[in-house]
C-alpha cells in the first residue's frame, strides 16, 4: 500500500452488477479530490476476484448480492492472495450479513443507496490509514535492510547549520549530479570541513547518505510499479544502470528485480 504523498493515489476497485450503480459511484464522485484514482470495476464477483489480482487496488468497495459470487465469498477469497481494505454495500439489512462483515474485518457496512457524504468521511478515514501502514511497512522493511531510517528522517535532529542545509540540498537535489564539493562551494565552507562534521553529526558519509536517500526513493518507485527499473535509474539520479543495480544490493541485499518479485 502507497501513500498518495508519495506520488502514487491508493487505488479503488469497485464491484458491483447493477450498472447505474456501479456507474454512479465510478463516475459522479470526485475520488481525485479525496486522494484516490478508480483502479477499475467488476459486474461480478467472478471478475472481481480476476480484477483484484490484476489491479491489487487498496480499497474494494463490493455489493454483496452479485453473481457468480456474492461480495463476501469475493472478498474472503481474494483477501488471502492480496491485502486490501473493504466496504461492503448491500440493500439486505439482515444481521447475518453485517455479521459476516465484521468477521472479514470490512472496514465500513453501508446501506444502499449509499449515502454518498457518509462514503466520503469512510474513504477519507482509509486514507489516512493506508498512509500510516504504508508508513510503517516502508519502515520496517528499510530497517531489515540496514537502512538507518531514524538518520535519514530530517534535519531537524542535527545542530550544525551546514550540515543541516547539506541534508535539504541532498533531499531536494537527490536526481541531481551533486557532490560534496559543489555543495561546500555553495555553502562557503572547505569541503574537508563539511564531510567531517557531516560523518560526525549523522554517522555517515555524504555519499553514504545520498546513496541511501536515492535508494529509498527507489523503493517507492518499485512498489507503485509504473516505470521500469532503467527508468528510475535516471528518476534517482543513478545515470549508470549498473551502477544503481550495484548500490541497490549494497543497502537490500538483493537486485531491484529480485526485490519486486519478493514483495509481489
């Protein structure tokens, strides 16, 4: 699951074989403004078994009563292959539907017609869910790769005013050819200076540090899955592939493309 702060919108997949339905909720609701983007839609719960596999949305929101397979079977199905957030819709009221909701861990049981300010105040509350999970798995995942995360969370935690500015220059300029020496240039200081204090106050190397910046974002690159592996090379400013290849196994202990079949 992807923050949309990271440049990547949780996906919506919706399920639904009432036509007007499912067409209203794709279409007459603003979901950019809530942070999200329509992955796709199933009339069926055969096909959003098939869709949910293909598309991996963050968020299903599923009619129960569908054919083929009802919303429930669908979601207790596809849950054990792919892991998403869940609203069930439904015009049935009986308890024993709501129940087995509850037992798949649906995040929301609406009623239909579905009220569509209620579904917005859902939808805003996943969102902010899916980004502090993807926040923590990013994290936990860095960790038992080595990373120092903590080190690299922002200047705020370091005194010295140059190294502090080295690290905005470094995060913002990470695509960027950018060395030591140009930013000592620019900062007026000797580049012997900076690097001591820099290894001082954050336990590495601007080098190191940089390295570390550009394999992150790398990460997150990998995980919205839109550009291939040469690409983000460029994007993180590695303009030799193999080179990236190299520094990526250094901090993962495994190549960018082992890496995507292993969270896959």
């Amino acid at each position: 699951m992807l923050k949309a702060g990271d440049g990547r919108m949780p996906k919506v997949l919706i399920a639904e074989d009432e036509d007007i339905i499912r067409k209203g909720l794709v279409y007459t609701i603003d979901w950019l403004s809530m942070g999200y983007v329509i992955a796709g839609e199933a009339c069926n719960g055969g096909e959003g078994i098939e869709k949910i596999r293909e598309l991996k949305p963050d968020v299903v929101i599923a009619d129960i009563m569908m054919p083929k397979l009802n919303g429930i079977e669908m979601i207790r199905q596809a849950g054990g292959e792919v892991r998403f957030k869940s609203i069930i819709l439904t015009s049935y009221a009986e308890f024993d539907y709501a129940k087995q909701a509850i037992e798949l861990h649906a995040s929301e049981y609406l009623m239909k017609p579905v009220n569509v300010e209620v579904l917005k105040a859902v939808m805003m509350r996943l969102h902010d869910e899916i980004e502090q999970e993807y926040e923590k798995e990013l994290l936990f995942r860095q960790k038992n790769q080595g990373m120092d995360i903590i080190k690299l969370s922002g200047s705020e935690q370091y005194q010295n005013p140059y190294v502090i500015r080295t690290i905005d220059i470094l995060k913002a300029r990470f695509a960027e050819r950018i060395s030591i020496e140009s930013i000592s240039e620019e900062l007026g200081v000797s580049s012997s200076y900076l690097s001591r204090k820099f290894k001082e106050e954050t336990g590495h190397t601007c080098l190191d540090f940089l390295n570390i910046y550009r394999i992150q974002q790398a990460i997150k690159l990998l995980d919205e899955g839109v550009h291939r592996v040469y690409q983000i090379s460029d994007i993180t400013g590695f303009t030799d592939y193999k080179h990236f290849c190299s520094v990526f196994k250094k901090y993962t202990n495994s190549s960018p493309t082992e890496f995507i079949k292993k969270k896959m």
